[in-house]
C-alpha cells in the first residue's frame, strides 16, 4: 500500500553547488499492505537536511473505528511518530482502502503539511502515489492518500538479494523520468529511499511521499535536485549489490566497510552490469565522492534522465525453459500390483530369467520354429518376384495417369507473397491526429524510422479515444491473409487490430469489417486473417499501449505510446 506525496513546500527549483549530507530514516508516513512502516526511526544514512522541532503538540487520541468527516473509518495505526499519526482507513463512500496521515491542527508542521498535500495533488502524475484529500477540520489536519494492497516496497524486493539488470534500469529509469518531472513543477521528494519506492503487480514502479514525507518530518535542503538524483542512485545501488552506499546499515541493508569510500557496485559484487554501475556513481557524485571512468556527474533528475537514455537498452532476459519431468513408470505396469511393499533401506532380491529351453521338448520345439520360419520367407519371395514382374507390363500404361491424379489430389499450401503498399494516411476516429506526417515511415523498410502516437495518462487500454491508427492503400483489391507489426516499446501491452476498408478515409468505424486482432508484450506482432479476405484498403488500429519511460531518440515524453517501425501485409 503507499501513499502519493510531493516535493516539500516552497522547495527551490534549482540545485545549489554545495554537496548535501547524506541522511535517510528507516520509517515513513505510508504503510503498505505486507510491510507496516516501523515506529522508530533507524540509522540516517541518506537523504536531505535537517529537521525542524514538531513542537509541543501531542497527538490526537485516536482509535480503530474512529470517522473522520462520517466518511474515513480509521482501521490501522501503522507509524505513531513525531505527533503525528498515520493509519490504514476504509473510505466507506466509495468502498476502498486508503492512507490517512493526521496530526494536530496546532501541530509545528501542520501549516506545511497541508500545503504540501495539495500541491502534491495538483501534479496528477500516475507514478506518484496519489493524495485524495487534504482537510483541516475539528483541530485535526488529516491528509488521504491512495492504499495499493498490489504493491511492494523495494525494502522488502531486496530482502532476497539484488534485483536483475533489467528490473534495476526499469526501476531507475521510471523513478528518474518521475522525479524530473516533478521537479519541473517545482516539486522535491526529499525522503526518496528504499521504503519510498514501490512496484506493482503489473511491474511499474511506483513513488510515494513525495512532499507529503518531508513535511511531516519537517525535511528540507538548499539543493533539493541534487538531493534527489542522489538518492536515486543509491536505490540503483542498493538495487544493484544489495548493500546502502554508506557506513552505516540502513533499511535492512548492510552499509559498506568502513574507511573504504564509496566504492563502485561492480567493484562491491560480481556480475553488476557495468553501464548501471557508472550510472549510479555518477549520480552518488555528490557527497565527496568522484564521477566513475571520467564521465560528468549528474545533479538532477533531467540529467539522470538524460544519462539513463544515452545507455544501450537493457532487454527483458528470456524466459527460463523448464525440462518436463520424466516419465514415471507405475507400479502397475512394474508387475508389483498386490505386492506388499518394501520396507524402507531392504536391499530387494534380483528374481533371475529362467534358463533357456534346454530339454528334448525345448529343442524339438526350436526346430519347428525355424522350419516354419524358412517357408514363410520363401513363400513371401515368391509371390514379391511374381508382383513385380506383372507390374512391369503396366507401368508404362499407368504412369501418367498417376502422375495426373497425383496433381489433382496434391494439397500443398499456396505460397504466400508480400503485398505491396501504395500510400498510407493516418485515420482520426476521435480527437486529435497523432503524427500523421509519418504514416509513410512505417513502409520504407528501415527499422529506425516510424509513426509514434503520444503519451497518454492513462493505460494501457485507449481511455479517451476509440483508438488510434493508419489505412494502407495496397493499390487494387488483393487477398490478405496477415499483418506484421514490428513496435518501437514492449510491455504489458499492446491491441492491434486489422480492418477491412472501403477508401483511405473511411466515414466511420463502423464502415470498416474487422478481420483479425492480436495482443502482444513484444516489439513484433502478427494479426493473423482467420479468413483470407479481399481488400484494397486495410486499417491497422491500436487500443491500448504499453507505458514507457522519457524517449530522446523519438522525441516522445514518458506514457502509455507505441511507435510502429515497419508494417508487411502478406497474402
């Protein structure tokens, strides 16, 4: 479960030149399902600035059953701390689970934290936990947020040990991509650590407290971008070795020996991809330490981000085999059906094959086999030589009958051939056009140019337009029997489907005849034609698209969006 926070209040939207103390604290303000924050703070081993006295407020006697505003049922306390309190709630108007922090109106920090809370909630970015409401009321200040039951503290991720290359980029490159962009809306985290950072079901990542966790600890610095890209790297640290780039332990992760510096990842384990190890020095290149191999230390997010798209892109790894078992023999047909058991570590007697037949009555019976085994083969010799002599008479006569037949009957398949395009124009069904400029990229078999769509919110399904797409002009009606989609970003996931045109600009949806959809996590997609159709114009139209991270190469911001490179039409 987590909760959507900001940067703090009034935080500067530049960094300053000076390196940052590295602090961080072991409890948050947010609790998720399978992982209760702790009420005491542990070792500070990364993070910003310092804190300011919560005063002398004491906090609210509060209890489970207790509603605020006869809407949140408070259920769970999970962190009492500082005069504040944050629990688990049920809001029993819409019937969900949700995050409630609450601490005294009078409270040093309340004027902060609501502030903070409603900022946060006016960024409205899905990879931040969302705020949901923020209210003063009977001398309480309460602040809601979202409760995901599905999600996981990357704490408790590394418990097991370090996560792979590919989970590493993704996270670092969806947590970097995030924080820039709160940034640019003159947001900080400043209490981005381990407990802070969650992944989904689904595999997205996921950044709680932003704003929300610094208020409440009353947390600030003068170089709030340096902050963050700083703890950003020491979670691709911790995500990468399993250790916390300081001396000190922290988050059930062991610190790094003492009077050693911060040393690189790939240096502390062995096996650490070598361009995700530089990237988390050159981000960790703030509080004393120097940017690895030479290369310039990243300050802020934008340029984290940047770094992270100059990087060769880390696939997915491929799905381990596994062998079936093997086959397993029964008792029953082992011939030990109604045998009693053996007793465990006997040693069973080997029954031995009986003797060969060596009596009178054994070798009389031996020869009989044999003589009838000699007339057999000559008799079969025989009536060989006398089929083939008539068949010789007869070929020649039923040749080419046969080979006539043989033509009639063959049921070989048709060869399939590449259908050429003509022209291709992008099909606006509702709302804007996406690039329609580059409709004729995604035919001029280059694999590096393409037609992308935009970013969008929300995903992966299309939610405010039926769809978005491109009809293909194949020059005269032709039989289509596939569709081969080759994508820029795989995911959970894309729906394509193949229509049936009547011109290059159909009226409507409804004027097209669906004849094949498929639904991939790959960059490649097949639509297959159940039936092979007929058709000169054939529209190919996305649904849903997965979410991927900040694109510089294609000028494409971070969001649900798809690109398609190349499109082959067969028949």
């Amino acid at each position: 479960m987590a909760e959507r926070s900001t940067a703090a209040v009034d935080v500067a939207d530049t960094s300053g030149d000076q390196p940052l103390t590295a602090k961080a604290d072991q409890s948050t303000a947010d609790g998720v399902a399978k992982n209760r924050e702790r009420d005491t703070e542990d070792v500070e081993a990364q993070g910003s600035g310092g804190t300011e006295s919560p005063g002398k407020a004491s906090p609210p006697e509060l209890h489970s059953g207790h509603k605020l505003a006869r809407r949140y049922r408070l259920e769970e306390c999970v962190t009492r701390l500082d005069g504040f309190s944050s629990w688990r709630a049920v809001d029993e108007k819409l019937r969900r689970a949700v995050g409630v922090h609450i601490l005294p109106a009078d409270h040093a920090r309340a004027r902060s934290v609501l502030a903070a809370a409603r900022s946060s909630a006016l960024l409205g970015d899905p990879r931040f936990v969302q705020v949901l409401d923020a209210v003063e009321e009977n001398d309480l200040v309460y602040v809601v947020h979202e409760w995901l039951p599905d999600a996981t503290e990357l704490t408790t991720l590394l418990a097991s040990g370090p996560l792979e290359p590919y989970d590493c980029y993704q996270m670092v490159s969806q947590v970097a991509s995030a924080m820039a962009a709160a940034h640019r809306e003159g947001l900080a985290h400043l209490r981005l650590n381990p407990n802070a950072v969650l992944r989904t079901s689904s595999g997205q990542w996921r950044i709680r407290g932003l704003a929300v966790n610094a208020a409440l600890r009353g947390a600030s610095s003068d170089t709030p971008q340096r902050a963050d890209t700083e703890a950003i790297g020491a979670l691709l640290y911790a995500a990468l070795t399993q250790r916390w780039p300081y001396e000190s332990d922290a988050y059930g992760l062991s610190g790094l020996p003492k009077d050693v510096g911060l040393i690189a990842p790939d240096q502390v384990r062995a096996g650490v991809h070598r361009g995700l190890s530089e990237l988390s020095m050159r981000a960790l290149a703030n509080d004393g330490a120097t940017a690895s191999r030479h290369e310039s230390a990243c300050t802020t997010p934008e340029e984290l981000v940047k770094a992270i798209g100059e990087m060769p892109r880390i696939r997915p790894p491929e799905p381990a085999f596994t062998p079936p078992p093997e086959y397993q023999r029964t008792t029953y047909q082992q011939g030990t059906y109604g045998r009693p058991a053996p007793h465990p570590g006997v040693t069973q007697p080997v029954v031995p094959p009986p003797p060969p037949l060596q009596s009178r009555t054994g070798r009389a019976l031996k020869w009989a086999v044999s003589a009838l085994l000699i007339a057999a083969l000559g008799l079969g010799s025989w009536q060989l030589a006398d089929a083939l002599m008539d068949r010789g008479g007869s070929s020649d006569d039923n040749q080419s009958q046969t080979t006539d037949d043989g033509d009639k009957n063959s049921t070989a398949p048709k060869p399939t051939k590449t259908l050429s395009i003509e022209d291709a124009q992008e099909y606006v069904a509702e709302g804007d056009a996406q690039h329609p400029g580059d409709v004729k990229l995604t035919y001029d078999n280059s694999m590096t140019t393409g037609w992308r769509t935009s970013s969008y919110k929300d995903g992966p399904k299309i939610v405010i337009k039926p769809g978005v797409g491109i009809v293909y002009d194949l020059g005269s009606s032709q039989e289509v029997s596939a569709a081969t989609l080759s994508l820029r970003y795989g995911g959970n996931y894309t729906a394509a489907s193949l229509y049936a045109a009547d011109s290059l600009t159909p009226s409507s949806l409804d004027a097209t005849t669906k004849i094949g959809s498929v639904k991939t996590d790959d960059t490649t997609a097949t639509i297959k034609v159940g039936k092979t159709v007929k058709s000169r114009y054939l529209l190919v139209w996305l649904t849903a698209m997965p979410y991927s991270g900040d694109d510089s190469t294609n000028y494409s911001d971070a969001g649900y969006k798809q690109a398609i490179t190349n499109v082959k039409f067969t028949g």
